[in-house]
C-alpha cells in the first residue's frame, strides 16, 4: 500500500475515535444494563449525605457525584486511546513535541473543565425537570 503520511495519519485518527465512540456507546449501554448505575447512584448519594449537604441542596450534590463518577470511569477507560491519539501519533508524525508530562497536565485540566460543564448542565436540566416535572 502506498499512502502517504497524511493519509494514514487521519486514517488512524479516524478508526481511533470510532473505537472511542464504540468505547463510549459500550460503556453508557454496560452501566445500564448491568446495574452499576444503581451502584454509582447509591455511591453518589451516600458522598452527598457524608459531605453533610442537606436539604435540596442534597439532590443536586448526588447528581453532581454521580455525573462525576461516571466521567471518572469513562476517561479511565477511554484513556488508553487517548494516549494514542493525543500523544503517540501526534509525536510519530511530527506533529507534536510535547513531553508526557505536559500532555497529562493538558488531559487532567480538559477532564476537570469538561466535569465542571457537565455536571453544571446536568444540574441545570434536573433543576428545570423538578421545577415543572408536568412538562417532562
């Protein structure tokens, strides 16, 4: 086969992200189906009463624990491929010189924001469902 760089570089960043969507679709569908989301729920709840939130307050901190769990599985899971694309080929291909170090600063910072995000908008979306539960 006679490629060029460029083309087996965006070739395998593509099949990488299809097996981080496979990743993802399969983690979502084995947490439902195996209960551990009643596990991570129950988890959730359980950090929420021991920090002493109380009141309503104490629903939305299970909900931020539990979306804070579930991120943690997914990007312990899914960080394998991300090492791979997100240093490996950046590196094979010259197109990063960033050490492992700086790049797993970089993958701490993105999952602390990207948690911050989530689990905002998943408190907003359960703060408008509890306001007017009729319409959901």
């Amino acid at each position: 086969m006679n490629e060029d760089r460029a083309t087996r570089y965006h070739r395998l960043k593509r099949q990488a992200s299809i097996a981080s969507l496979v990743w993802r679709v399969g983690l979502l569908g084995g947490v439902l189906w195996s209960g551990l989301s009643f596990t991570l729920r129950r988890a959730a709840e359980s950090a929420a009463s021991s920090v002493g939130v109380a009141g309503a307050w104490n629903f939305s901190a299970s909900v931020a624990f539990y979306v804070a769990l579930l991120a943690l599985v997914n990007e312990t899971g899914g960080l394998p491929l991300a090492f791979y694309t997100g240093f490996v080929l950046e590196r094979r291909y010259g197109l990063s010189n960033e050490r492992f170090g700086s790049w797993l600063r970089a993958q701490v910072k993105s999952f602390g924001i990207g948690l911050l995000l989530a689990s905002g908008g998943i408190g907003l979306i359960y703060s408008f469902i509890r306001l007017s539960p009729g319409a959901w």
